[in-house]
C-alpha cells in the first residue's frame, strides 16, 4: 500500500520557538540557568526532573507567566519571528489566548469552575471577537465531543465533573482557538492510572491531528516515553541531558539521568 | 449655608476637591473607573455613600436637588438623602425632573428626557462588571487596560445557556465609546437606551469599592449583546394602571392576598404630572390636585 | 540503504564508580534494498545494542549509521522521529503502547502519523491482523490485556501496517505457533520483494535460513579484551 504522506516541509523549515540563554533567578537562588533549545513545528518536548529542577520556572518563563532575567523566548507568529519577553503585554495576552495554549496540573487552576463547560470552552472564541451565541454553542459541543465529553453536559457545571473530566475540558478550552504551541504542567498529575491513559491517548491524537507542538513538564517518565519526542532533563536549574525521549531514557549519558531512569518501579 | 457647625455639603473643601478632580478625570476618560479616597459618611453604605459624596462635591447652592430611589421621590433612602442636603448645603429642592439640576438617583433614570445642563448622579453598590466572573482586582484592572472583555460575553452566554435569553435585566453591561465596558449601575436594562447619548452628565459614585466613573454628555453607550441574541430594553407588558402610560417603567404592586395586583410607573414624579395633565389609568382617579398629594 | 562504518559503543556507569565498559568496536555492515541481513551471535555479544543504535535509542560512540541519507549517530532528535515515522521500521520484542488504546487503533497509528485517513489506516490494519488470526472480538480491546504471543502478533502487524524501506526485526518469530510463523515469514518476504532492506535478530535458524540473505556474526565487533 502507498501511503499519502503529509506535507513535511514545514518541520524542516525554521523552529516555532527558539529559546536562547534563559536565565531565571529568585535573589541569590537559581530558577534556571542558560536554558537554550529549539522547537520545531508538530514536537512534542518533555521536561523532566524532580521537585525543585527548575522545570517549572522554564515553563513559567516560556509561557509568559514570569519575566526572566535574561534571554529570549523567539516565537515564531506566522508573520515572522518575535520575542515574547520584550513584547507588549497587551499583545503577549493576546497571542496566550490565540496562539498558545496552557493546560495546569489542576484543573480549578485552568477553568471558571462557576461558569457551565460551553461557557468554558466558548470563552476564548469570545475573547477574540466570537458574537454569535448559536455558532460559539456549536463550536464548543463539537469540542466536548472531541475530548469525549457527553453533549448534554454542556450547561453543567466542572465542579459536577470528575477529575478526568475536569482535566479533558481544560483540554478543550485550551484548544478551540487552533493554538500552535501547548505548554502543559503535569496534566496528568493527580489522576487515577485508567484516566490518565485515557488522557494520554486523547492527547496524542489531538497532538497529530492538529499538528501541535507541545512543551510537558512532568516528572512522570511513563508519560513522556508515550508522548514526548524529545526530552530535556533538569537538574538544579540546569538542563544536564537532552535528546530523542527513548534515547535519554534507554541510554542515559548523564550521572543524574541514570539515577533517574533506575529509579523508576518497573511494572 | 445652612446655621449648622458643618461645612457647606458636609464635607470639607479638600475633600470635594479630590472628588472633583476624581470626577473630571471620569469624565475625560468615559467609563474608567476612578479610585477616590472615600469618606465615612453618617450614613450606612449601602444607603447611597458614593453618590452623597458625588453630589456633595458637585453642589453649589444655586443648585435645585431632586433624590430619587427606584424613581420614586418619597421612600426612605430618598426622604433621608433629600433631607440631608436641605440640611446641610441649604438647596432647593424639588420633586420634578425638569426643575432639578442635580438629580441623585438609586437603580434608575427618569422617564422625561433629561437636558443639557442637568447632573445625573448614580449610587453604585458594585463598580466593576467583571467582579462576578473574575473575583481578583489586580486581574480586572488589567483586563480593562487591555480591552480584553472576552469574559463579559461569557457572562451573557451562561444566561442564554441557562434561561434561553439574556435574563440579565438590571446592571446590563454595556460599552463606552467603544472602550470600556461599564457598570450602568442596578438600573432596569430599559432605561439602558438613555444612557447613551445624553444631554446631561452622568456621574457614577460607589462609595465601599471607592470608585467613581462617567459619562460627560453625549456619550455613545452600547449594550452588549449576542448577533442572535440582540438586546431589548424590555418592561412589563403594561399601561401603567394611575396614569395609563404605556411607554414608563412599571413596578408591580401586590394589592391584595387573592391575587390582585396593578401596574404603576416607577417615576413618581412622571406619573404624577401625567395624571395632572387629565391621563387616567385602569385604577386610576381623575387629576387629584397637588396641595392633595402633599 | 543501511550502511553502519567503524561503529563503536561503551557505557559509562555513573553510579557505579563511573566505570566505563565497551561494548563495541569498529562494527561495520551494509543491507541493501531487497536484503535481509541477520545479526548471529551469542547472548549479550551485542545484537540488540547494535539493532538499538540503528534505531536510536542507544547513542554511538563514534562511527556512522546511514539509513537512506540520514546518519542516525549525528542526527537532530526531530530528523530520526521523522526517519523512524517514514523510512525506518521497528518490530521489537515488546509491546509499548498507551493503555486502554483498542488493539486496531494500535496498528493503525503509524499510517495516521503519515496523514492516512482513519478509515484506510483501519481498513489496512484489520487486514494485517485478520492474517496474523487476531480474532476481531479482540479488536476493539487493549492488547496490554493480550497474551505473550498475541501481544507479539500485535506488534508485527503495527510494524508491518507500513511499507518502511527499511526494517528491524528483533526476534519477529518468537514466541509465535507454527501457522502464525509462517504468516510473519511471508510478510517478511513480501517487505524484500517490496524493496525493504531488513537488518534482523533471529534465534530460530529456520526462520533465519529462509529469510536472510547472508549473516553477520556480531562477536567480530567485539571490543578486544584489555
């Protein structure tokens, strides 16, 4: 059989994110030091390392939820590239809205738990201009039923939502607006095995289909050996190992890497 | 100025001065809200503090001052503040709209057109339309800096969703000059159309959150609405059974405990000269006179 | 298609001592298009270290691992996710996949990451699996639940659902009944007639005669013993 190959030039053209020389301190201490890495178009990157690596920081610094030090966090805009650290707030809220996506560890952290799952997901497509009740109504069922979310929850609540479902609703919110670049802490954190593979599979196939580069800090390695591409490992701020996810994980070159890679229960 | 220990207003000069220059900042700025330090007033907030102080600043003692609270001149709330001015800034006072040049009101606008020249001053409980969905200040404040109001649609989406119309019928958010999304105060989202382009100033006090916005004359205000779900200023689907008036803002009056019930306007002092004009209503008497209604 | 030139390998054991241990030295071998070369040897003599550096997963010390134009010891990690999705098959002896995924889903997903619509990654997914006798009601379930030898059919059929020019094949054989064997044999004769170059590990000499070309014995790789 000949398969149809999809349209691969994108992915060797030029990266979506490049990110040089991040610094990030809290007084004398280190956040995370001279991070530097490209993200192309459609990857997945993992960030891993335990409690107090710096992962979070990067992340929080990528997205533009803290000022780091120094260093850029280039972003490619579609009309060219643009450095989100020195760019107008107005215009980075903007781009988190519409371009980018940021899916939290809990859900209460990423949804307006006060406001029915539509009102939810229909809130960025009226955040940038959507005036039509009947047709945001039918983008944001159409989204339910992608993150396998029943039509007729539509007017509930997310408090009357189980933690999975929490989970897949910040997923659909996050992605009505056809963002490019998904940074994601810990989304599975916190949920029982069953939901989390569940989650996970979702996830990658949304991944594919719409052709997302992702940035997941987790410190679960089951999660991004299934659906990282690429992975940088952290250690004291520092990234101390990166490269193709199975490669760290089956044949880490770093003291640390090991260690952690050997410290995982095998099942 | 009245023979009594207080300052013309009650409030010292300094103090109405501040508000004066939060006041004009407002109004350049229309629909901002200003922060503005304010004072303890003799009377409990909730009882129409910001707006006190919106007028205390404002009068001078050529000024007539009509009160209103839910349109009618002779409730409580308005009695105390109308009195409370008699007493100390000495004003005239008056009942009818066309007479007054400041016009305190609480949760609504007067039915006869208002005219250049004229002050319309509103008490606000709570200033910021955002609060209900985004409960942080800090947030707000930047949402309205970056005219991101994505969240104020979210709000009207929930009505739609739970009721099948926007059941928001009073404190409908509306957009100033298109740039900020305003709190019109708890007025019925009928009387929503006359704020937009009115001959007078519209100040706006809320005297807790310690804010103050406006509306200089003339401002183009817009209710926010669906493309499929527009905007209606509505009213009960009444005359108004005193003066037969089928176009005023109606309160309903339970008359009896078998049902009975009647339809009045909510203006008072509109009603009022209606039925002096010879308009009868389905309950309504022929023209009592005015030495009678006093 | 595969070209592997003074290849070497060792493991620094950080956590124990550092101590360094090669594995590998100046391994070298070509499969052409069509071919099917086997790696012999014996256990721990380094088949699979050699099968994981062409897949990537093990780093090269030096040397350098050509499979069509792209050589796997240097390349960008995005250039082998892009090889692996495109030119480079891997059947290994472990099934990993997400759990609760259905079994069809499993085997269609490498043509879905080529853009294949679902209905045609399907259709040729239940295809390869009704030859390798995985019973349709199995289909819509997990293959995490399946035995040790179905769980093994799954992942041919996931490994065969595409037509990669290249293939590794580590143990494709084991652990299967004799008609499953021999269903696994011709797909694997169909992938060389296709033109695949096919660099395999295969325990059972008969599967190994029928299939390969020629052999390599891996032991010749062996670093000399200090």
């Amino acid at each position: 059989m000949t398969a149809p190959l999809r349209t691969l030039t994108a992915e060797t053209d030029r990266p979506l994110l490049q990110v040089q020389g991040l610094t990030k301190s809290y007084g004398a201490r280190i956040g995370c030091a001279h991070i530097s890495f490209d993200l192309f178009p459609g990857e997945v990157m993992g960030i891993v390392g335990e409690s107090g690596s710096g992962k979070s920081t990067l992340l929080s610094c990528l997205a533009g939820h803290m000022a780091p030090d120094t260093g850029r966090v280039i972003f490619d805009t579609g009309t060219g590239p643009v450095d989100t650290v020195t760019m107008a707030e107005a215009e980075r809220r903007r781009m988190a809205r519409t371009d980018w996506a940021f899916v939290h560890q809990n859900p209460r952290d990423g949804l307006r738990m006060g406001v029915s799952a539509g009102g939810n997901v229909g809130e960025r497509l009226m955040a940038i201009g959507a005036r039509h009740y009947g047709e945001i109504r039918a983008t944001a069922t159409d989204w339910l039923a992608r993150v396998e979310i029943a039509a007729d929850r539509i007017d509930d609540r997310p408090r009357a939502f189980s933690g999975g479902m929490q989970q897949r609703l910040q997923i659909a919110r996050n992605l009505v607006t056809g963002p490019r670049l998904v940074f994601m802490d810990e989304p599975t954190g916190g949920l029982d095995v069953s939901v989390q593979a569940r989650l996970l599979d979702l996830l990658r196939g949304l991944v594919r289909e719409m052709g997302l580069s992702v940035i997941i800090v987790t410190h679960d390695l089951a999660v991004v050996r299934l659906l990282a591409d690429r992975l940088m490992v952290m250690k004291g701020g520092h990234v101390v190992e990166q490269g193709l996810t199975d490669q760290v994980l089956d044949d880490p070159q770093h003291a640390y890497t090991q260690l952690l890679v050997s410290s995982v229960l095998q099942v | 100025m009245t023979a009594q220990d207080y300052n013309f207003a009650y409030l010292d000069e300094q103090t109405k001065r501040m508000i004066r220059r939060a006041i004009l900042k407002g109004i350049a700025v229309p629909g901002y809200q200003v922060p503005f330090a304010s004072r303890e007033m003799p009377m409990p907030y909730g009882w129409g503090t910001g707006g006190v102080q919106v007028t205390a600043a404002c009068l001078t003692p050529d000024d007539t001052l009509k009160v209103i609270d839910q349109g009618a001149d002779d409730t409580t709330n308005a009695v105390s503040i109308r009195k409370f001015f008699q007493r100390t800034a000495g004003v005239a006072v008056t009942e009818a709209t066309d007479q007054a040049s400041i016009i305190q009101t609480r949760h609504r606008i007067p039915e006869a057109p208002l005219t250049e020249g004229q002050i319309l001053v509103y008490q606000v409980p709570i200033p910021e339309p955002l609060r209900f969905l985004e409960p942080r200040e800090t947030e707000t404040r930047k949402m309205h800096e970056l005219e991101e109001y994505g969240l104020m649609h979210v709000k009207l989406y929930e009505d739609i969703a739970r009721h099948g119309t926007i059941a928001t019928s009073y404190a409908y958010p509306v957009k100033v000059e298109g740039r900020y999304v305003m709190d019109p105060s708890p007025i019925p989202k009928f009387d929503n159309p006359k704020l937009s382009d009115s001959p007078a100033i519209q100040l706006f006090g809320a005297g807790r959150e310690q804010r103050i916005y406006a509306l200089p004359p003339y401002t183009q205000v817009v209710s926010l609405d669906f493309d499929d779900h527009p905007f209606v200023a509505s009213k009960a689907d009444h005359d108004c059974d005193l003066c037969g008036a089928g176009t005023s803002y109606l309160d309903e009056v339970i008359t009896d405990d078998q049902g009975g019930r009647m339809f009045v306007c909510s203006d008072t002092d509109f009603c009022r000269a209606r039925r002096e004009a010879g308009h009868v209503g389905r309950l309504g008497t022929p023209a009592p006179s005015l030495e009678a209604a006093q | 298609m595969i070209a592997i030139e003074n290849l070497s390998k060792s493991f620094t054991l950080h956590n124990q001592g550092a101590a360094v241990i090669p594995v590998m030295s100046g391994a070298a071998l070509t499969v052409a298009p069509g071919e099917c070369v086997g790696l012999i040897g014996a256990s721990g003599a380094g088949k699979s270290t050699l099968m994981r550096m062409v897949w990537g997963n093990y780093l090269a010390a030096s040397g350098s691992i050509r499979v069509g134009t792209l050589d796997v010891a240097t390349a960008a990690p995005r250039q082998i996710i892009r090889l692996r999705r495109e030119t480079l098959g891997y059947v290994s002896q472990f099934l990993r996949v997400v759990p609760r995924v259905p079994t069809l889903d499993v085997v269609a997903e490498p043509l879905l990451t080529l853009g294949v619509t679902k209905d045609a990654a399907r259709a040729r997914a239940a295809s390869l699996l009704t030859r390798l006798n995985i019973p349709e009601r199995l289909w819509p379930l997990s293959p995490t639940t399946f035995s040790g030898g179905e769980q093994q059919r799954v992942n041919i059929a996931r490994g065969f659902a595409h037509s990669y020019p290249a293939l590794l094949l580590d143990e494709p054989t084991a652990s299967l009944d004799a008609t499953n064997r021999e269903v696994v044999l011709t797909l694997i004769e169909e992938a060389k007639a296709k033109g695949a170059a096919i660099l395999g590990i295969f325990h059972d000499e008969a599967a190994r005669d029928r299939v390969c070309d020629r052999v390599v014995d891996v032991r010749a790789f062996t670093p000399k013993a200090a």
